[in-house]
C-alpha cells in the first residue's frame, strides 16, 4: 500500500515539476512591451509671454527643445497639464506619450475597458 502511494505521490510532484518547467520556459521567452510615458516640468520667463504670439513661441521652443534633448523617443503625444505662474517664470508641466504609453494611459483612465 506504501509503495502505490509512493507512486501516486511521485506522479503528481512530477508533474508539478513538469508544469513549473514549461511555465518558466515560457516566461523566459516572453518579451516585455515597452510603453513610454514621461510626465516633465519646464519653465519660460514670464517676459516671453508679453503677447500672444510671442507665448505660442516660447511654447513650442521650450517644448522642441525637450523633444530634441531631453526624451530618448518618438512621440506621439504631448499635452499640457498644468501652467502656473510663480514669481518671473511659466512652469508648464507635460505629459509626453509614444504610441503604446497613449494606448496604456487609456487603459488606465477607463478601467472598465475590456478590449486591448
């Protein structure tokens, strides 16, 4: 009777095992998705914004300049979060996203979504 049980038992660790194996196997084989998304602060004097025009571009020069130098990506998102006014500067804060941190930032805003 010890030696079927025995038998039972090695059976099912065995299998365990096998099971564990092939998981493992599989995890090591899988590649991560890679999903860039960057939350970053910049500022611009306050006496770059005297006007309209002169506003929309030191706007667009603060946030080229974070484009060319400052993320390793495409990107295919930008949007402005905040702007606040302290002392003789703009702080602007940007949320920058390439194409799989756009798709994760929706997830992430609507939970409910059930398509990937």
């Amino acid at each position: 009777m010890e030696l079927g049980r025995a038998l039972v038992v090695s059976g099912i660790v065995r299998k365990i095992m096998l099971t564990t194996l092939i998981a493992l196997s599989l995890a090591a084989w899988a590649t991560p998705a890679t999903a860039y998304v960057l939350q970053i602060a910049a500022s611009i004097p306050v006496a770059s914004a005297d006007d309209d025009t002169q506003l929309k571009v030191a706007v667009n020069s603060v946030i080229d300049d974070i484009l060319q130098h400052a993320i390793a990506f495409a990107p295919t998102a930008v949007t402005v979060q905040d702007a606040r006014v302290v002392g003789d500067r703009i702080y602007i804060l940007l949320l920058i996203a390439d194409g799989d941190g756009e798709e994760t930032m929706r997830q992430l805003i609507d939970p409910d979504q059930t398509e990937l």
